[in-house]
C-alpha cells in the first residue's frame, strides 16, 4: 500500500502536467538569474599614474599620460564608490632615453569587496628624455594700475636669474621664469616684497620657490615721456690690452621731461656706457683679472643735451654680461726654448 501511494506521488511529480511544471521551473529560474545577475554591470572611470622609480637622469617628456581607463564588474549598489586615492604605478626601472612600453601596475585590493576588475590595461607607452640645466632670468608680472600720479620706474627681481634644471626640451624653451603678479593697484610709493614663483611641472630651481621683487616708483611731474630705441653701448675704461664683446651692443632708453624737451631729443642724444675700469690684463701671467667674464655688469647712461628739462627713467637691459679677451700683440708669448 505504501509502495503504491509512493509511486503516486512521484508520477504526480514528475509526470501529471510536467509540461507545465517545466514552464513554471523555468520561469522561477529566470527570475532567480535575474535577481542574481542581471543587476551585475560595468563602470569605467580615471586612475591617476604614479611614475617610480625613475632614474635621476632622465625626465619625463611633456604631454606623457596621467591616467589610464579602468574598468570594474559588480551590481549597481556595489559599483557606488569613490575613486579617490586609488592609483595605478609605471615602474621605469632600467628606463631609457626615447618612448617605450612600460608595465602598469594595478593592487585589485583597493577595489571595494564585492567589485571585481574587468579589464586595464596592461602597458602603457611613456617618453623619457634627457636633463640639462641653463640659467634664466626671472620676470616679475604685475597686475593693477598705479595711483595716477605715480608711475614705474624700475622692478626688480633678488636673484634676477636662477638655474634650472628638467627636460631638455623644457629648459630649452623657457625664456624665464615668471613670479606670481605683483599687485599695483592703487600704489603711490616704492616697496620690496618677497613674491612667489610660477615654477613649470618637472622643473628645478634647487628649492627657490620665491624671490625679493622690488617695485620703484616715480612721480609723474612732467607732462611728456618718450622711448629711445637701439641706443649704442659704450665700454669706458677699457684696458689698452683687452677686447670686450658685450652680451647686448644696444639699450632702450625712455625719458621723462617737458615736451618740447623730449621732442627734440635724437639716438644721438645719449651715451650709454658700462664701466670696465675693475678688469686687468697682467702681463707677467698672461690672466685676465678678476675674471675674463663679468656678469650682471650695471647699464649707466646721460643725455647729453636737454638739461635738467629731461631726466631717463629706465634703461632696458639695466644689466649686461662682458666676456674679456686679450689682443693678439698684448697676449703673453711663451718662453724661448733654451736649447739648440
């Protein structure tokens, strides 16, 4: 009898309106795969690039990337997380100079549980170039206009040059370094403060990060200002014995004076001059002394007709270098040979 009522209940199981049964497993099936995993999607968002492992020598060329595309799996409540601080690597050990590829580096234990990562990328092309250093001068930016009555006279940057070092490519276009601008708005007299500088990504200045800008103002008491272009440099005091090439053979000159004054004033109007009286040749050694360089040379100039109804106000460079060298009948001959 059990037998019998076992049997029953198996044939109703298994074969009384099976193809309905089969249906409705089906669709609970779905429905469970649904619930499961249909919810499971992919995001793809930026992971910023750590470079390591560099070698000193080189750097990295401009426009290298800064991110790579990373794509993660999970269901949607899972996949809302915040990306801050996760971060892929580049390892450049034994990196040479030129574009090559590189292995990218991705720890999968700072995606969130429950997240998994679906695809990154395996390599990554990176420019590396060579160093050099040059040095270059800095140049102060201003913004704002001064009280009406004053104007600039002279600014000036402590230290006016700074060396710098980075990509070859880099250091080589950079005329100067800029300082953060210097607000004039509204100045009525000179002051010196300490300003900050506009140092390029990947460029060193051997932990200069600010300079002493120094902003001279003049009153405005004439009505008439004036410039004077290609204005010859002059070396006075020059030893009879040396030659001197001057890092600029020619200055600007704007004046200030009464109109008619600065009217008639001509290029011929003016002697700019740099002084070399503290430069020697001595004869006994054949060495040129101090040095047979002078840098940041000062630019002193008059005019020499106009009186005091003009007056210069600034001269452009204010500074210049003199590379010295010896005439050819000064330079020291070597000794004779003693023997026959």
């Amino acid at each position: 009898m059990e037998k019998h009522v076992i049997f029953r209940i198996i044939r109703y199981i298994f074969f009384e309106d099976y193809i309905a049964k089969l249906i409705c497993l089906a669709i609970g099936t779905g429905l469970w795969f649904y619930v499961e995993f249909a919810r499971v999607t992919q995001t793809t968002f930026n992971v910023p690039i750590d470079y390591v492992k560099k070698p000193a020598n080189l750097y990295l060329k401009q426009g290298q990337a800064r991110f790579i595309k990373v794509t993660v799996r999970g269901r949607d409540e899972f996949l809302k997380f915040s990306t801050s601080g996760i971060k892929a690597e580049v390892n450049l050990t034994n990196a040479r100079s030129g574009e090559a590829a590189y292995p990218v580096s991705f720890d999968k234990g700072q995606l969130p549980e429950r997240v998994e990562l679906a695809s990154r990328p395996e390599t990554i092309t990176v420019g590396l170039e060579k160093g050099s250093s040059r040095t270059i001068p800095v140049h102060v930016v201003t913004s704002g206009n001064t009280d009406a009555g004053w104007r600039v006279l002279k600014m000036t940057a402590s230290p006016a040059e700074i060396e710098i070092d980075g990509p070859e490519a880099l250091v080589a276009s950079l005329q100067a370094l800029d300082t953060e601008p210097v607000d004039l708005e509204g100045i009525a007299r000179s002051f010196t403060r300490k300003v900050n500088l506009r140092i390029p990504d990947q460029i060193v200045t051997d932990k200069i990060r600010n300079v002493t800008v120094k902003v001279e103002l003049i009153q405005k008491t004439f009505s008439e200002e004036a410039q004077f272009d290609q204005i010859p440099l002059r070396v006075q005091n020059l030893d009879v014995a040396l030659d001197a090439a001057l890092s600029d053979k020619q200055v600007q000159i704007r004046v200030q004076g009464e109109s008619a004054a600065v009217k008639k004033l001509k290029i011929s109007d003016f002697y700019a001059f740099v002084n070399a009286e503290d430069t020697r040749y001595n004869a006994n050694t054949g060495r040129i002394l101090p040095y047979a360089t002078e840098s940041g040379v000062t630019v002193k100039a008059r005019i020499i007709a106009g009186g005091k109804k003009v007056q210069i106000i600034s001269i452009t460079p204010d500074k210049i270098n003199i590379r010295f060298s010896v005439k050819p009948d000064y330079a020291k001959k070597p000794a004779a040979d003693g023997g026959n």
